[in-house]
C-alpha cells in the first residue's frame, strides 16, 4: 500500500456516545436524513465539531463508524479496496468504503475535496436511491447494507473548495453548515470538554472573540473552538492565562503571519 493512504479508523456501535453541544437543529437534521437513508454532507471552518458530530450520531444512531480523511493522493483503491500479494496468493482486501457498504456502517470521508476526482465518482451510486457500490475490480455490485450511511465533510475557506465539487456530487446530500458555537454554547463546552472553571471558561471565550472580530477586519485564520479546548486543557493543568492562550491561540494562527500581526493579536487577546 502506498505511504499516502487516508488515515482509517473505526468506532464500534456501542461505544459511549460522545459529547456534543448542537448549534441549533444539526442533530435532528442529520437524524432524519440518515433515518431516510440521504448521505449528509458537512460544511464548516476548522474546528467547529465535524468530526465530533459525527462520532455522536454514529454513537447515538447506535451503528459503527469508518472514517477516511481524503487528501490528493486517496485514489478509488484506497477507498474500495485492492488485490494484495499475501502468502504467495494474491487476494482482494475491502477499502474503508467497500466494508462500512456490507456492514452497514457510517462512512465518514473528512476532506472529501481533497480526494480525486476519479474516486469520487464512484459514490455517486452510493450517495443516491440505488445506494449501490460497483466494485469494477472484482466485478460485482454491492448494495448498501440498510444501516449504511455515507458523511462528507469539507472545510469551505481552504484553497480548494466548494466550486470544486461537481454538482452532480453535492447535489446528492443533505448539507448542514456549521460554525463556532455561541459564546454560552463555546463556555459549555470548554467547561465539559476540559473541566474549566465557568468563568475561566467565559474569559477564553470572549478572547476567541476579540480575535474573531480582530482577524476578521484584517483577513487571516480565526481562533477555532479546538484550540480553545486546548487552551482549557493547560489552564486545568494550572498554566498561567496568557501563556495557554500564547501556546494555544496566538502561535497556531501565526502562520506566514508578520511579527506585527503578532504583537497585534496579543493586543487583541490581552485586552479582554
Ligand atoms: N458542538 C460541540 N460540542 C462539543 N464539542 C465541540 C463542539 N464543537 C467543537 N467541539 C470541540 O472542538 C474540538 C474540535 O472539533 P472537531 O474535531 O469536531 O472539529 P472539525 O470541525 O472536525 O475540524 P477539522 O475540519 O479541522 O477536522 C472537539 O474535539 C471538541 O472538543
Ligand atoms: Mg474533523
């Protein structure tokens, strides 16, 4: 297998279900379209509950859960699978796609703008009525075991984005956008996520916001509710305020920035 695969993993059926604070009706949304067999497709910056939202619902729909993160190099083999040399015989092994297909499991493909072209067109099948997977390699054709249920997701403010999607493709989902949580909803989760003290919880947050605003003017990364969890982490851990937010929020943004930026994004932070 080449150096380049997509990251797999798989949560099974009964695992606990993982917190995760709705927005607003994201949960039911996906619900019903999972319950009426659509394939979801999630929009949103990095760090605002993708991945978690999905850990919950498979967990909470009480089905397994396969995960492909797709970069440029996950070809239609990584996702349905390839003939292997083992032992001298050569032997078919199920990609990620091709197992969550019989089990009847959540297939969630994170960066899915990110995978080929070629690769993509082989869940147009899967991601409408005929809820079928052509294996041309093996040469059959799969239909989706009932509790199959296909999750995309993508980040729309990276280089390559939605226009990059064909729209035979993302017209096929039910899409739910996402995006940072309230400032009360933002302090919950920090608290639970972390252990954070509420008022300790509510300072990171209104910095997040400083700098939300701030970078907003200026153009750049906003402050992702992942690196503020991050930050409550430290402070748990009796790290001062301004150095979690230092290691946590300021230096992750930095990138490419100028010095200037920084001095200005701590202005920002510190004056909260
Ligand atoms: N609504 C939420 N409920 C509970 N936790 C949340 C929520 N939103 C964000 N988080 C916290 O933020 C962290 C990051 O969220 P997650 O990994 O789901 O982001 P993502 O949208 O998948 O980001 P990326 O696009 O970078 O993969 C989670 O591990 C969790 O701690
Ligand atoms: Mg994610």
């Amino acid at each position: 297998m080449s150096a380049s695969l997509p990251t797999q993993g798989c949560q099974q059926p009964e695992v606990p279900v993982p917190f995760y604070l709705p927005a607003a009706d994201e949960v039911d949304l996906f619900t019903a379209a999972v319950e009426s067999s659509l394939p979801v497709m999630l929009v949103g910056p990095t760090g605002c509950g993708k991945t978690r939202l999905v850990e919950h619902m498979a967990a909470r729909l009480s089905r397994g859960l396969r995960v492909v993160v797709g970069n440029d190099d996950t070809t239609t083999a990584d996702l349905l699978g390839r003939f292997l040399v083992h032992g001298g015989d050569v032997e078919w092994r199920d990609g990620p796609v091709t197992t969550a297909v019989r089990r009847g499991e959540v297939c969630y493909i994170d960066e899915v703008v990110e995978v080929r072209r070629e690769a993509m067109a082989v869940l147009h099948p899967l991601a409408d009525d005929r809820r079928r997977l052509h294996l041309d390699r093996l040469g059959e054709s799969l239909e989706a075991a009932d509790r199959f249920a296909l999750v995309c997701s993508y980040n729309p403010d990276r280089a390559v984005g939605f226009r990059d999607l064909r729209p035979a493709f993302r017209q096929r989902f039910v899409t739910i956008a996402l995006d940072y949580l309230s400032a009360n909803a933002e302090r919950e989760v920090l608290v639970r996520e972390a252990g954070l003290t509420d008022d300790a919880a509510g300072r990171l947050v209104r910095i997040a916001a400083a700098l939300r605003y701030g970078i907003g003017e200026r153009g750049g990364d906003a402050p992702s509710t992942r690196l503020l969890v991050n930050a409550a982490h430290l402070l748990v851990r009796g790290v001062a305020e301004d150095a979690a937010v230092e290691a946590c929020v300021i230096q992750p943004l930095l990138h490419g920035r100028e010095r200037a930026d920084a001095t200005a994004l701590r202005e920002l932070a510190m004056a909260i």
